[in-house]
C-alpha cells in the first residue's frame, strides 16, 4: 500500500472524527438528530479500529530510518492539523461576519 492510500483513508478517518463539528445541523437548536449522532460514534469507532488495524499489520518507517507509530506519530498529527486548519477557516469567516450563530471557532 502506497502512503497516498494512507492518507486518503486517515482523511476519511478525521471526517468521521470531526463530523459533528462540519455538521451543519450541530449549531441548530437541538443539534444533530440522536441517530446521526451514533451513526457518527459508530463510523468513529470503525475507523479508530481500522487505524489500529494499520499500525498492527504495516511498519511505518519515517524518512530517517525510524519506527513511527500509526495512531500517535501520523494520525493524530493529522487530525491536529485539520481541526486546526478548520478552526483558522472559521476565524476568518467569524471576521468577514458571515458566520452561523452558534458556530464559532471556540465551538470547535
């Protein structure tokens, strides 16, 4: 398996991760209906075992040599690197002053 294949499955995987948060039910009164809201912690927790899967089966090598740990050393860098990109893109829609109400960068 390519890294590129990788990548493409931990973006499906931080989707999961943040899909109540890109849910544009969630800042609606009453938020996302209950069986969304597990459907959500059940696609979650699929990926979260498929992750773990990857790091069990695969050896993930950095550019100088070493062991990397799937979880800990890629995919939560990762899904950092989205929320935070997601928290700069609602800061700058906060400032143009087309944001929903109730969706602030503090609510992510």
């Amino acid at each position: 398996m390519k890294f590129d294949g990788i990548l493409d499955l931990l973006s499906l995987c931080n989707l999961m991760e943040l899909g109540n948060v890109l849910s544009e039910a969630t800042y609606h009164v009453g938020g996302l209906p209950s069986y969304q809201r597990h459907q959500l912690i059940q696609a979650r927790l699929l990926c979260r075992k498929l992750v773990g899967w990857l790091g069990a089966t695969f050896e993930f090598i950095s550019n100088d040599g070493q062991s990397v740990d799937l979880k800990s050393d890629i995919h939560m860098f990762y899904l950092a690197r989205q929320a935070k990109a997601l928290v700069a893109y609602k800061t700058s829609v906060a400032m143009a002053g087309s944001l929903q109400q109730g969706c602030s960068p503090e609510a992510v």
